[in-house]
C-alpha cells in the first residue's frame, strides 16, 4: 500500500477539481470558446479554467512555489523554492472532438543545488478525469495507479510489443522523419498507436500497456510528470540519442529496458537512411 505524501495530495486535489471541471465542460464542448495560438494548435475556455482550478489550489497549498505552466506560461516563486509543471488539458484535440482521451499532467522540479537553473523533478501526476485513473510517482518511492504499484511490462519481443507515438501535425514536426521510423518499426510489433495525449502515452508505459513510446517535439508540461512514472516504474526514457535528461521533453523514447534499446536501435537505423 502506497503512503500518499502531502505532495501528491495536494496535487492530487488539484488535478481532480479540474478534471471534474473538465468532465462538465466535455459534455458541453459545442458552448466552449476555441482559439487558436497557431496551425492545429487550439485552447478552449476548458483548457484555461482548468489551469485556473489548478492555480487556485496549488497556490494557496504551497505557497512561495514557482509555476510553468502550458498556457499562463512561467510565473516565478521565491528564490530556491521548487515549481510546478502544469499541463492543465493534455489531448485538446481529442477534448475539443468529443473524445474521452485526455488528461492533466502536474509535476514538480526542483531548483538546483547551485541555484542556477532547474534540477530534478521529484513528483509527478498523470490524471484522467474520464477514467478516473491517478497515475503518480515520486522520486525513489515508485509509481502508483492509485494504490496499486506500477511496473513497466515485462515483454521483451519486439512482434509482441504494442508502442504508443506521436504523429506530426500541422505546424509541428518532421514528418518525413517520423514516416522513416514507422516504415522500420511497423513491420516488426504488434502495434502501433496515436491517441494523442503524451502525458497518458507516458503514464500508460509506466503501467505497462505500452511497451515503448517515441515523439518529437514535446514540451516540459507534456512530458515532466510521465517521465517521472516511468523511471519509478523501472523503465527507461532518454532523448533520441539515449541521453538521459531530466524532464525528457523535445525528443522522447521511453520504454522497457529491453524495448528502449531496441526503439532506439531502430530510430538511429531509420534517421541514418
Ligand atoms: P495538448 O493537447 O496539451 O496541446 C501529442 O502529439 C501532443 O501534442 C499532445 O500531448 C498535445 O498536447 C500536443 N498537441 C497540440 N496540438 C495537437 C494536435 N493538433 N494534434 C495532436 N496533438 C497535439
Ligand atoms: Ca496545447
Ligand atoms: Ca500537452
Ligand atoms: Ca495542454
């Protein structure tokens, strides 16, 4: 059994007043104001009052704390207090389609020791208000579905692997790029899927319901929380070139230790070609 620290409760708290926040707004997405910030890049009114739920929360939880968040963008704490990474609606396409496939993503980092710049990320949490699933980790105490502990599945073979990715979209990313590396994993797993929340892709690694996950362009919000998980849960996330980095946004590649090797492997074949 998991000993909830006060951490995750209060960002635990948060994430569920937002996420119920969400649930309403999900059944009334024809009402909500939808704009956009650039080419297939969309925020609602759901987006930004969840942000605010969360700020509300978090703010008066800890306060002194530093925030980056998605849409408010970086709001500075007191110096040497640690900062929230807020994702307040992860998967706004799926959100703004009516698709239950979204979630808020919350991790906290701390500054580091030298005081220049931001260090280790010690908490994360991956909630989505659909399932009603609290994904969290915290440094070396494990990741949790809940109460129940999570590890990273134990498949090995790549033709009995399911990997969760990221497609490029309009405005964001290489595409050419991305068809290579499809062209050399397809033919060789079980499956493939894009369901278009990275926070979740992550989370789901941790829980081993994917054996790996690879995507581009990412940003710490999407990916500070899920990266946490996963190594909590035994597995493995890098950058493209399998350097470790502490939030594993830009380039991602997560997965089993078996499965990590192996999708990276076949990235640096398919980039090389
Ligand atoms: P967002 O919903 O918070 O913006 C997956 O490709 C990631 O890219 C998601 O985590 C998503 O985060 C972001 N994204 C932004 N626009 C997208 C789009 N049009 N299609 C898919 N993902 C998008
Ligand atoms: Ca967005
Ligand atoms: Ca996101
Ligand atoms: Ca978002």
């Amino acid at each position: 059994m998991a000993a909830i620290s006060g951490l995750i409760r209060v960002m635990e708290k948060a994430a569920r007043k937002a996420g119920g926040r969400l649930r309403r707004d999900f059944g009334e997405i024809e009402h909500l104001q939808v704009s956009r910030k650039g080419p297939a890049d969309f925020v609602s009114k759901a987006d930004q009052a969840a942000e605010r739920t969360i700020w509300d929360e978090l703010k008066v939880a800890r306060p002194g704390w530093g925030f980056l968040f998605e849409e408010a963008g970086e709001i500075e704490g007191d110096p040497g207090m640690p900062r929230f990474i807020v994702d307040p609606l992860d998967g706004t396409t799926n959100f703004l389609h009516g698709m239950p496939h979204f979630a808020i993503s919350i991790a906290v980092q701390e500054p580091r020791l030298d005081g220049k710049g931001w260090g280790e990320v010690i908490a994360g949490l991956v909630y989505q208000p659909i399932t009603d699933e609290s994904f969290w980790a915290e440094k070396s105490r494990g990741a949790w579905l809940q109460d129940r502990r999570l590890r990273v599945s134990s498949r090995r073979h790549l033709d009995e692997s399911l990997i969760a990715t990221g497609i490029p979209f309009a405005g964001k990313g290489d595409a050419g790029q991305w068809m290579k590396i499809y062209g050399g994993l397809a033919p060789q797993v079980a499956g493939i899927r894009r369901f278009g929340s990275a926070a979740l892709d992550l989370a789901w690694v941790a829980a081993g319901r994917y054996e790996g996950f690879w995507e581009a362009d990412l940003s710490p919000w999407d990916t500070a929380a899920g990266c946490l998980l996963v190594r909590e849960a035994g597995g493995f996330v890098s950058d493209w070139k399998g350097r470790s980095q502490p939030i594993c946004d830009v380039e991602v590649l997560a997965g089993n230790d078996a499965l990590h090797t192996r999708l990276h492997k076949i990235l640096v074949t398919a980039l090389k070609d």
